[in-house]
C-alpha cells in the first residue's frame, strides 16, 4: 500500500486554499465604533472636561482684564477669611438640616398613603404629585413671591382675614428662610414621594401579611418593615436632595434676593455675585471648588452611615 507523505509544496498550497480570517471586516467595524463613540468625547472634553480644569486653574489665578496671574493659594484664603462667604454657607447649612430630613419624612408618608390608596383616583394623585417637579424654577419662585408678598399675597390675606397679624415674609430674616422652605419642601416632595413609592412596591408583601399573623400593628410594620427596607432608596434621595440643597440658587435671588441684610444669602448665591458682579472669577472657581468638596465630603459620610460605619 502506497503511503503519501505531504511535501512542502502540497503544505504552501494547502494553506494558499485555506479561508483567511476577514482582518479587514473587523478593523472596519472597529473604526465604526469608533467614529460613533467620538462625537460624545468631543462633546465631554469641551464642555465638562475642559470647564472642569480651567476653572481649577482659574482659582490659583486673578483674572484680570482677560488676563490671569498666579497667585497661589490667596483666594481659598480670602474666602476662609471672608465673613459673607461664612455667613452664606451657615445659611446653606441651615437650609440643608431643616428641609432635606423634613422633606424625606413628608415624602416617606406621602409615598406610603399613595401605596395604601387603591382607589380609581391613585393615578392622578401621582401625578399631583409629581407635577410641581415639572414646573420651570423661576415660574414657580416668582407664583411663590407673588403668594408670599407682605402686602397683598394670598397667604398674608388668609392670615389677617384669620384675625393674626402679617407675617413680614422678606422683611425678616427667620421668616425669609421659612418661605423659602416651604417652597422647596412644595416643588421636591412629590418628586421623592414618587421614587419611595417605587421602593415600596418592590417589597415583598409576604413580609407584611407575616408581620399581620403575628398581630403586629401599621405602625411598627411601617418602621421595622417598611423603613429598613427602603434604607438605599432613602439614602439615594438624601444625598440628591443635599447636593440640591448645597446648590440653592434660583429661590433665594427670586424671593428674596439674598435679604434682608444677607439673610437668606446661600454659597451660589455668594459665588454668582462674586463671578458676575464684581468679575473676581478667581475666587469665585476657588469657592466652587470648596463647595465640591463639602458636597463629596458630606457624601461620602451618608453613605458610611448608612453602612453602619463600614466602608
């Protein structure tokens, strides 16, 4: 029997017949991908990446006439040494403690009779809700300063028509804070009834009818049932509503511009009418960076609390 061993020019051409991968089909989906992937990087570097970087820059610098000069650490020391800015981040401080803790609880019990109420009306009652998160901040701060006004609004028309005597809304700082509460606390808490509302209906319900075989009341099935499950959804609207908070802009400069004597003053605020009305870019990019730093600071501590100190 004849054996046919396999010469070097059979093996050449068995390879020359062979089905080559398709190099080039790839590498062209490859540089597709590619081409698709770029415009979102273009878009990134300009308008994040680069704002990001100049203004750090910016904040070792004064700007001056167009032109910048290095002057170190000289703004984040005019700001530890400036008592508008400390004044402004108490204010700030003050409207975090107060409205963010107020406006969870309300949302949490919001959100709980929303899930109670199986009623053909539940729809529109979300809606109700979440309405107010949907109009424009300045439309709703100037309805809030016409409601609010300490001559004719309506609120001070309800309490004097009440017998009591008007609240001077803008004219006093205690009560400038409070409008500006109350309105914050009106435009976000549907919008975080709505996402614990979610985190509601994800929870098992056989957790709740064993809690009910063992006689356990609505009550304590909502604080050992219900508020532990929801300890992450309620973390995530807590930390929103902090950096939303450290970020209050629009509903001091509308309603009270700041007054009365800076009372209501917030750190954007300060830091708006640092950049634009007195042009110092320099410390005014210092101060957004501080404010950078307390919001990740603050961050990271709710979510060591929430882990119970774990990392």
């Amino acid at each position: 029997m004849a054996v046919h061993q396999e010469t070097p020019e059979m093996a050449k051409a068995a390879l020359r017949a062979a089905p080559r991968p398709r190099r080039r089909a790839s590498s062209k989906s490859s540089i597709y991908g590619y081409v698709f992937v770029v415009p979102f990087f273009a878009v990134f570097a300009i308008f994040m990446l680069y704002p990001i970087i100049y203004s750090l820059v910016l904040s070792f610098n004064r700007w001056t006439a167009g032109e910048m000069t290095f002057v170190g650490w000289a703004n984040y020391s005019h700001l530890l040494n400036d008592s508008l800015f400390w004044r402004s981040l108490m204010n700030t401080g003050i409207f975090l403690v107060v409205q963010v803790p107020s406006m969870v609880l309300l949302a949490t019990i919001v959100a709980a009779l929303l899930k109670s109420n199986t009623s053909r009306f539940t729809p529109a009652l979300r809606v109700a809700f979440f309405l107010p998160a949907l109009i424009d901040l300045v439309t709703y701060s100037i309805v809030f300063s016409l409601m609010f006004n300490e001559n004719n609004g309506i609120i001070n028309s309800l309490i004097t028509w009440i017998g009591l005597d008007p609240v001077p809304w803008r004219s006093d700082a205690l009560w400038a804070k409070v409008m500006i509460i109350i309105a914050i606390t009106w435009r976000w808490t549907g919008y975080n009834a709505i996402i614990v509302l979610s985190g509601m209906q994800n929870i098992p319900d056989e957790l709740y009818e064993a809690a009910a075989l063992d006689g356990v009341g609505v009550i304590k099935k909502f604080v050992y049932i219900t508020v532990p499950m929801l300890k992450p959804i309620l973390l995530f609207c807590t930390m929103l509503s902090t950096i939303g908070t450290l970020q209050l802009f629009a509903e001091p400069l509308i309603l009270t511009g700041g007054g009365p004597n800076h009372g209501t003053s917030t750190v954007m605020l300060y830091l708006y009418d640092t950049a634009f009305s007195s042009f110092n870019f320099g410390l005014a990019s210092a101060g957004a960076y501080v404010v950078t730093t307390i919001i990740a600071l603050l961050s990271y501590l709710q979510i060591r609390v929430s882990r119970g100190g774990e990392i």
